[in-house]
C-alpha cells in the first residue's frame, strides 16, 4: 500500500479489508460528509496525505460510519480523520484539527514503535 489517494469504504466488508491489508501499518480512515463545507475543506487537506486514505462518506455508508463508533468507542463527527493500528485507534481529529502533516506524524510515531 504505497500510493496515496482514496479507497472507498462503502461497507463493512471493505472497512475489515481496509485495516487488514494495511498489517503493521496504521491505516487512515476518514469520515467524509458530501454535505459539509468544513468536510469539503478537509477533504482537500486529506488528499495531501502521502498514503492510501480510506473515505466513508456518511450519506452513503452510515453503517461503516456506526460501526467504526461501536468498535472503536469513537464518537461520531464529520469530518473525523482517524489513524487505525490493528483495533485500536491510535490517533484521531476532527473537523479543523484534521490536517495532513499531523497523520502523516501521528503515522510515522506509530510506526515507529515497531
């Protein structure tokens, strides 16, 4: 998983392969309102991350979006960006807070910690 841009995760499914492909790597989700101008905002900012962002845009993928708040203890914002290491978030922002510099550091410590 080298090159950046955004995967779609429209389910469940896709959100379990998401994380799982990513191993040891943290994977980056981001929680995506098509509705939102602050989230249009964010959306420009996370396409600056140099590594492979999954998107749930919460119109169309409300289950992903709960399921990530059930399993994760996360409470539900858009936009949300949030760092994932196996089942633990390890690091997450939300609406002006959410800036590519900042996962790419928060990515990196965890990464680090190997």
């Amino acid at each position: 998983m080298s090159s950046k841009g955004f995967v779609e995760i429209a389910d469940v499914e896709s959100l379990e392969r998401f994380i799982s492909e990513a191993g040891e790597t943290p994977a980056i989700v981001f929680k995506h309102s098509n509705t939102c101008g602050i989230s249009a905002r964010v959306y420009r900012e996370m396409s600056q991350v140099e590594r492979p962002v999954g998107i749930v845009t919460v119109q169309q993928a409300r289950d992903v979006s709960d399921e990530i708040e059930r399993r994760f203890g996360i409470q539900h914002e858009t936009p949300q960006a949030l760092v994932v290491r196996g089942d633990k978030v390890v690091w997450s922002a939300s609406h002006y807070a959410v800036k590519a510099q900042a996962i790419e550091e928060a990515v990196n410590s965890v990464s680090s910690e190997q």
